[in-house]
C-alpha cells in the first residue's frame, strides 16, 4: 500500500497526531509535524451524495469521514462500504417502500447522516444518497484512522500499540472511535461538524467487491456484489479482510489516488 502526503491550507485546529513506530508507519499515515491543525475542511457538495447509492459507495473509498466535536477533531480514510439500494433491496431498511421515524431521513435529499441502534449497543453511520424521496444509503463499515488517534484509543478503552489495528474496522467501532451517536441522526454532511472531504492523505489502491456482509436474511439480494473495499488494506472489517481473496474482485480498473 502506497502512502502519499499532501498539505493543504489550514482552517481547523487539531492537536497533533501520536508518534507511530516505524514498523506501522506503513499502514497508519502520520500527520506532519508542525503547528498541530488539520486540512482544510471542506465537505464534498450535495451533488456528490445526489446520485444511486452503488455509485456513492464506490467513491467513498479514499475520502477522508471527519467529525469536529468538542472532544476534539477525528478522521479516517474510507476503505469500506456498502450500498443499500432502498425499496427493491430486501437487505434495505427502506425495502417495499417503509417509512417510519426512522427511516425517514432516507427520504429526502442524499448528504446526510443515518445514524440507527444495533443490538441495542452499537451505532451505525449511513450515509444518504440519491435525490428525494428515492431512500437508499451507504452504510461505512470502516476505516484507516488519520487524525486524533489518541482521542479515538481512549474511546474506544485501548492503549496499546498494535490496537491502532482494530481501532476502526468495523462500524460499530468507528462509531464509538469518532463519537457518532444518535445525536448525529439527519446531521447534513454538507455542514462542518460531521462531514466527507477529499483525503489530505490518500491510500492508493485497488477498489474491491464482493457480497454485503450479514444480511444473510435477504434472499438473493445477499449475493450481490455491493460491497466495496480497498483492497490489501488491513483497517477493513477483520473476517473480510481474511477472505477477501476468496470472494473478491476489482471493480472496473477503479483506482484511489
């Protein structure tokens, strides 16, 4: 995996990322050193989000998920995701057209947060896509943490170094790493407290699919390809990445820079 840094002008303070040993610094890309703030934040704009859903999700793989709360600023490059294609989707939440509080948010305009409970413990980010009244979402399944690193280990209770591995992959991980909660339900990600952007450090690589993951519930739907990952990545979803050679493939020739 190639890691490339690029700075950019400077708008939201952070503290400084932790220092790595050398033998991660080829997984987890460091912040450079120096006045301690962030990229430019600047979310992608509506019209990014108002497209389906299969086409989103691809596009999210190597953008930067950033949430600037008063704990403080985290990040993470996307490297996985899957797409939920609304009515006609049985693994859909929104599958024959259902409509309650809280799917409603599916509803309208894409470019927001769906943020829902599961097992009663856990919180998943979705994020909205396609125009009005057509609900389908993008459920972010994990990611390769960039900033606020040591905020991320201390919600999540880990204090090793090799913990940085599980830090964020999985969506209930990222969620509790990066603080998203029910609070976050409906926030407009084209705002500047929950938000998508391009990534200040990039991952290059090859674009994955393969089968959605637990939805095994959903009749045929369960075999369709709408999962997207980085391939190689080790911050993927831990038993996907194990098998991602027995059941994956690379999207047309689709690359992250």
């Amino acid at each position: 995996m190639t890691l490339s840094v690029h700075r950019g002008r400077t708008l939201c303070p952070q503290k400084p990322g932790p220092t790595l040993r050398a033998e991660q610094s080829n997984m987890i890309p460091r912040i450079p050193p120096g006045n301690g703030v962030a990229a430019v934040c600047k979310p992608l704009p509506r019209e990014f989000y108002l497209r389906d859903a299969i086409q989103v999700a691809q596009e999210l793989i190597g953008k930067e998920l950033v949430h600037c709360s008063s704990g403080g600023i985290t990040s993470g490059v996307i490297v996985e995701t899957e797409a939920y294609m609304g009515v006609t989707d049985p693994a859909s939440h929104a599958f024959g057209g259902l409509r309650s509080k809280r799917t409603e948010i599916m509803y309208l305009p894409g470019g927001r947060a769906y943020v829902y409970l599961i097992y009663g413990m856990y919180n998943c980010m979705n994020v909205t896509a396609q125009k009005e009244g057509v609900p389908e979402c993008v459920l972010i399944r994990a990611l390769q943490p960039v900033r606020g690193m040591e905020i991320m280990q201390a919600r999540r209770g880990l204090k090793n170094p090799e913990s940085l591995m599980n830090l964020t992959n999985g969506p209930g991980k990222l969620c509790q790493a990066m603080e998203i909660g029910a609070d976050l339900y409906g926030a407009d990600l084209c705002d500047k407290r929950l938000f998508v952007q391009e990534a200040e450090i990039p991952t290059a690589g090859e674009v994955g699919a393969s089968r959605r993951l637990n939805i095994e519930y959903a009749g045929n739907a369960r075999d369709l390809e709408w999962r997207f990952y980085l391939k190689g990545n080790p911050f993927v979803t831990k038993a996907s990445f194990q098998s991602e050679g027995a059941r994956g493939r690379v999207t047309k020739s689709q690359k992250t820079r």
